[in-house]
C-alpha cells in the first residue's frame, strides 16, 4: 500500500526537529511528534519506518502517525508538531453562563437547604434556563477551577 502523505523534510525541517528533540524543554508530546517525523522522513532513511514500527516504538497508534504525517504534508512542520486545533471536548459553558453559576453558588441556597449541593445547582441552572441540560459533575469541575485560581 503507497502512502498518501509522504514525508520528505528539507534539511532545516530536519535540524528543526532534531533540535526539538536534543535540545531545550518542550511538551513531551511535541517531542514525540517530531520523532515520528524524524522516523517517518523517506527523503533521510531509505524507505522510511513503517507507521506500524513508529507506532510500536513511541506508544501511539498507527492512525496517529498518519495525521502527523498528513498535518506535515498539508499544513507544515509547526502544525505537525503541534496539537490538533479543535482537539477535546467544547466546554460545557461559557464565561457569561460561568459567571451566573457563581453568582447562583454565592446566592441564597433553596427554602430548607443550609447549603447548596452540586445537584441542586445543576438543577436550578438548568431550570433557571441558562442551559438544557447539566450534570452536577460538569459543576463540580467549574467550581473547583474557580477555586484554585482564587487561591493563587
């Protein structure tokens, strides 16, 4: 089977990653994307490692080296070494809507309650209408965000 996206690194492409990967701090997985890159170069090694031999040696998927390789060929080398845009879930809420859950977390809690509880906020948000659905847990992890950057 050809490849569809073949990688062929001009020679500063190369020292680039191989100075990512020699010198300096980066993010391990910048690290681990410019090696597969080194690896996957055809232009450098004879036929290039197979994605299955990449895949086997630095502990990701075959498919995750056919999108590194892809982002090269498409996008260049800073993408390819780069995470993905639009990678991950999209949050829950907003800032706006971040911000009405605090005010409700500062507020008065219900008639008979002393305090509020994580459900009982998803609840009254959802009923307040500020969003259709919330679970207590996406709640749970907003306000235990806010508090770290509060006690920094």
């Amino acid at each position: 089977m050809t490849k569809k996206y073949v990688v062929r690194l001009s020679r500063d492409e190369r020292e680039k990653l191989q100075a990512l990967v020699t010198k300096g701090r980066a993010a391990a997985y910048k690290r681990t994307h410019a090696q597969i890159l080194l690896k996957a170069d055809v232009s450098h090694n004879e036929s290039g490692w197979t994605d299955q031999k990449i895949s086997d040696a630095f502990g990701v998927t075959t498919r995750t080296v056919e999108r590194i390789r892809e982002r090269l060929c498409m996008q260049g080398v800073d993408a390819a070494v780069e995470r993905a845009k639009g990678s991950g879930k999209p949050r829950k809420l907003d800032g706006v809507q971040e911000a009405h859950l605090i005010a409700l977390v500062c507020g008065t809690p219900p008639e008979g309650r002393a305090r509020w509880t994580l459900r009982l906020l998803a609840d009254r948000f959802v009923q307040l209408g500020h969003v259709e659905d919330l679970s207590y847990e996406t709640v749970r992890r907003l306000l235990k965000k806010r508090d770290k950057t509060l006690a920094e």
